[in-house]
C-alpha cells in the first residue's frame, strides 16, 4: 500500500478492509488484485445539525465511523441554532445553561475535545457552524449579554450589528471556539439575516 499522505494510507487500508472475505471456519482470504484510487473532491462533507435534533456523542462517533467507511472527509457540525445552544462556553456557561433543551443535551469541552480527536484519527476534519447574525433567537438570547439580539416590539431577531458589545461579545466567544476546534475552515452561517424583526427596529435604524 503506497499514499501520499498518512491520510491516504488511511483510505487504502478501508479499501483493503472491504476486500476481505470471511468465511465460515473463520478463515478470511482476499482475491489478489492491484487497485489505483483517489478522491475526485478534496472536500467530501456530511452536515449534522445538533441544535434542532440533539445526538449524542455516541451517535456522533457512528457517524464519523460511517463517513470512514465511505470516505467522506468533513464533518460539518451544525452545533447552535434558533431551538438551542447545547455547546457549553467556558467563556458563557450561561449561553447552554438557559439556551440548551436542558442540561442533559449539552456537549461540554470534552465532549468536543474527544470528538474532533475521534474524527482526526479516522481522517475527518470536523467544521462547526455557529449560525449567526440570525438564526439566534431565542437560543442565544437567552443566555448572553443583555440586549443581544434585536428587538420588534415583542419578537427578537438577530444579532445587535449596532453595539460594540455584540462584537466584544463575539470576538470573545468564536476565540474560545477557535482553540476548541482546531480546524482552520469555520462556519458563521449568514443566512436570513433579516428574518424575524429585520430592520424594523427603531435604535438600529
């Protein structure tokens, strides 16, 4: 088996490992052949979404074992949304401790610590999304600074563009997610920005 990269000798032994034969004495065989193979996109993502369907790290680590097994490459975890915030911040505990479905769905720094070193060994980068400036409310509303998200009359929408707390806010919380996943491709989302009170709000306008 020959590779490029420790990452390719990774690939080629998947190979080999589906090539095997058992049988029933318990013997294993393989038909002698010679195979040439490589990836026709570098990056071969599967998405999760943690925030509005819980999993548990368990079942997070079959996932990474399953994109092993087929090759895939990236695991694009979805971790916060509108309907929660299960990653819990050493810089704002606060953020899961009101944000999460409760404190049974949360995924602490160890949790993220031993998943992303799980999916390294298998050979899968893991790039998580923190959906924002919308897709917040009320998730990340309830637990972070005052005033964080825009207000319209009794709604929320997204994040306050307009406050340098929201960007203190943010420097300090997406430094701690940077060391927490050491991956150099992150996900801020972006989408919908204007769903909900838009900008409707009289102080931001």
């Amino acid at each position: 088996l020959t590779a490029a990269t420790v990452f390719g000798a990774l690939r080629g032994l998947e190979t080999f490992s589906q090539l095997l034969l058992p049988h029933d004495d318990g013997s294993v065989t393989i038909q002698q052949q010679r195979i040439t193979d490589w990836p026709r996109f570098p990056f071969r993502a599967v998405m999760i979404d943690s925030s509005r369907h819980f999993l548990p790290v368990a079942l997070i680590r079959a996932h990474i074992d399953a994109m092993a097994y087929n090759k895939m490459n990236v695991l694009h975890w979805h971790i916060v949304d509108t309907a929660s915030f299960p990653y819990v911040s050493t810089a704002y505990p606060a953020l899961s401790a009101k944000g999460a479905y409760d404190s049974n769905h949360v995924f602490t720094p160890e949790d993220v610590a031993g998943i992303v070193r799980y999916a390294k060994f298998r050979g899968v980068r893991v790039i998580p999304e923190f959906d924002s400036p919308g897709h917040t409310m009320p998730a990340w509303g309830k637990g972070g600074p005052p005033d964080l998200l825009t207000t319209c009359g009794s709604s929320l929408g997204p994040l306050r563009a307009d406050r340098n707390q929201t960007y203190d806010f943010l420097s300090r919380l997406l430094t701690e997610v940077a060391q927490a996943f050491p991956d150099q491709t992150f996900h801020a989302g972006g989408d919908e920005v204007s769903w909900g009170c838009g900008g409707e709000n009289a102080e931001v306008k």
